[in-house]
C-alpha cells in the first residue's frame, strides 16, 4: 500500500481534478489518497473567517457566496451525469449551510478551525464521486473519525493507529481510499488542524500508521531541486536526498516540502517520494535514510531573519551568560535559526519578530545590543561531516565577494548556513549554483 498526497493547485480545477484522477487510476495496488482543499479555497474561507472575527456580517455572507458559486461552477463543469451532479451539489449546499450557521453565531476559537476544515471536506467529496462516476472501486473515510493531535499538538500515534487499521480492515474491496489532508481532531474531540502546510504531515502520520511502501507527495514541481529556481536559472532536481537533508532545506526555505512532514516517515524508515502532476513520467525526488557521502546536494534561503548581537557587558563572557540570553527567547517562545558565541558576546537569528521589542528590551539587561534587519539565511545542503575536506572552502569561495554577517557550521553534519543582506540574496545563490552544481 502506497500513500499519495495531492496539494491545492494538483486539484486547483476541474480539469485538474480529472487529470489526478486519471492519476490514481493508473496507480498499481491498493492506494490511500489525501487531498487538499483546491487552491485558493482555504484563503477564502479565511477571509470569511476575518470578517466574522470583525463583526462583518455581511461582508461575511459575501465571501461566502462568492466561493459557493465558485463551486457551484466546478459541479457543473466535472461532471458528466446529472445524479453526479446533484450529489455533489447536496454535499457542498451542506457544508456551505454549516459555514452561514457559524457566521450567525458568536465567534470563538473553534470557527476558523471549523470553517477552513470545510476546504478539504469539500475537494475530497468532488474527488470520491467523479471516482464513482468513473467506476472506480473507491472509498471516503473522514480525516475527523481517525486524525487526533494531543494537548501538544502532536499526532496521537496510538490512537490512530487503532482507528485507522479499524476503518481499512472494514472496507472490503477497494482500490482507492480518500481523505482529507490538514484536519484533525484534538484531545477535547473538536475540529483542529495540523497547521498550514499539514496535508503532508497528514500523508507522512498515515504512510507511518499502516506502515506504506512509500508515501508519494504530488505537486507542480518534479520534486526538489538543488536551488531556487524563481531566481537561479537551469537548476535541476535532486534525485535522491537523505531525510535529513530534506528537513534542513525544508527549513531554510525549500517551499516543496513541509518541515515536519518527513519525521513520521523517517522514524518508519518509510521512503518519501517527490513527484509531479503535470509530469508523473519524471523521477523526482527520493527522500529516505540512505545518504550519499561525499555530495553537496542543494542550496536554499530563507527570507525576512532578523540578527540580533548581544555583547556582555562584561570583558569575558561570565557564568550563566548564555542561559540567561536563551531564556528570553523562550520567555517570547521564539525559536532561534542561528547561533555563533565569542569571548564577549553572541549572535543569533530569528524568523519571528513579532515580539521583537520585547526581546530587545530583556536583552540589554544583560548588555549592549545590535540588531539587523532584511537578512536573509543562505543554506548549503550535503554530506558535510567535518572529516570531509574542502566543502565548506568551495561554499566559501563562491561568496568571497559578498559580505556575510554570520557562518553556522558544526551544529548539524548536514548544513553549512552563511547570514547575508537581502540585497544579495539573488547573486549569492547563482555563485553558489555555479561553484557547487
């Protein structure tokens, strides 16, 4: 059995939604298909939400019917048979009820979560019943009866685990399986959601829970590849990545790929597998727990990092001066990017600054304070174990002429990251491509 993940823009359209449906029938074996919502959907709903958040009741309404008649489009676009059509019109007429009924009532925490949840439950129905109009042996099954988090916003393993192989081991003959991606339940049983971005999360916890072969994204890209290419030009997928250096690109700002997503699969050994809709005859991308000594294998940025400088205002650092400045991120709960410490001082980077103040005003307590702002991480992705000889000077090389304000190297033996202004970003990844690649 075999997971396949499909995002927003694999199903952004009725002739899309026919094209991965043509897809899934052409897939060997039994297959477990999670969707997204189509793209575009889930911001909608999110502007629905915000004017209910602001009292807007009628602009409310007019986001929502403004989404319906979009829908009410794609029905009668998709499908070939009236009975089609009139079962998909009786879901979403139904769903869209749910939303009017949430913007009569107050707003709470739950009506985002309620109201964006509709997105996925929407793009799955339209996709289980063209199924059935092609003839396909197919079941729905509700992300909601079986996708738990707990009160950490973890995944419940166990429960899911439980839930899941109940509700396959009663289906009966199948070949394809639908859910939605994103939505989940928490430990209260109210509707939830594994963040933006989720739905792989979602394809890796079920590839983990039954034990896949291998869990399949789908998106509009053949996999990922060794840089940027909105700014680098002749770039090229990379064939094969080590799960950890797929979450390291991940992070520092490869789009294609959810950060979290991989660690249910790791953990399982479960290969990942990077594919693309519009192209399903190319290889991708193959993320697993092999890896390739003695490769560079990629080159990311990730924008809009802030540097901060604490220097002690002391001559050396004194005891307890590095536990003093990483309680006031955790104080903020802002994770910090990178670190680099001297005699006198630390650097450090944050993503996050929406508590920016506050945490400049804790920090010069403790002693003079720079900060930079527009700063954008560089990030060499490979084998990069500091026995290896010359990677890091090749890296080195290709940006001697541009300044860098800091260098991370040694805290993973996948990632060498060098901080440059914004302003540089776009030649430092072309030098970078050419020197490497």
């Amino acid at each position: 059995m075999k997971v396949q993940k499909f995002g927003g823009t694999s199903v952004g359209s009725p002739q899309r939604i026919r094209d991965v449906a043509s897809l899934i029938k052409s897939f060997p074996g039994q297959n477990i298909i999670v969707l997204s919502a189509m793209s575009g959907t889930t911001n909608s709903l999110l502007e629905i939400v915000n004017a209910i958040r602001e009292g807007k009741k009628k602009e409310a309404y007019d986001f929502t019917n403004t989404l319906y008649e979009k829908y009410r489009k794609v029905i009668g676009d998709l499908y070939s048979s009236e009975e089609s059509k009139e079962k998909a019109s009786h879901i979403v007429d139904q769903l869209f009820d749910e939303i009017k009924n949430l913007i009569e009532k107050p707003y709470t925490t739950l009506t985002e979560k309620e109201i964006v949840s509709k997105g996925e439950l929407i793009s799955t129905n339209l996709m289980y019943l063209y199924l059935m109009e092609e003839g396909e042996k197919v079941a729905l099954i509700p992300a909601l009866d079986f996708m738990k988090i707990d009160a950490n916003g973890d995944p419940d393993f166990d429960f899911i685990e439980e839930k899941l192989g109940k509700i396959l081991s009663n289906l009966g003959n199948v070949d394809t399986i639908i859910t939605q991606g994103f939505i989940c339940r928490n430990p209260k049983g109210e509707v939830d959601n594994l963040l933006r971005g989720g739905s792989d999360y979602t394809a890796s916890i079920i590839g983990a829970a039954v034990n896949a072969e291998e869990v399949d994204i789908w998106t509009d890209i053949d996999g990922m590849h060794n840089n940027d290419p909105r700014f680098v030009e002749e770039t090229s997928p990379v064939h094969n990545l080590h799960f950890e250096e797929a979450a390291e690109l991940a992070y520092f700002g490869a789009k294609i790929l959810h950060p979290t997503c991989i660690l249910p699969a790791k953990i399982n050994n479960i290969p990942v597998r990077l594919l693309n809709t519009m192209e399903p005859e190319a290889e991708g991308t193959l993320i697993n727990n092999d890896l390739e000594r003695g490769s560079i294998k990629a080159v990311a940025a990730k924008d809009n990092i802030t540097a901060i400088k604490i220097k002690s205002s002391r001559m050396l650092l004194a005891y307890g001066f590095l536990k003093k400045v990483f309680e006031v991120f955790e104080k903020h709960r802002t994770p910090i990017d990178m670190i680099a410490t001297s005699e006198v001082g630390v650097s450090l980077t944050i993503d996050d600054d929406s508590h920016l103040s506050q945490i400049l005003e804790d920090l010069e307590e403790l002693g003079t304070v720079t900060v930079d702002k527009n700063m954008v991480i560089i990030c060499v992705v490979g084998d990069l174990e500091w026995q290896n000889k010359g990677f890091e000077a090749r890296a080195l090389d290709a940006l001697r002429n541009i300044p860098v304000r800091m260098i991370s190297y040694g805290g993973s033996n996948y990632n060498i990251s060098f901080l440059i202004d914004q302003s540089n970003k776009t030649k430092a990844l072309r030098l970078l491509s050419y020197h490497l690649f």
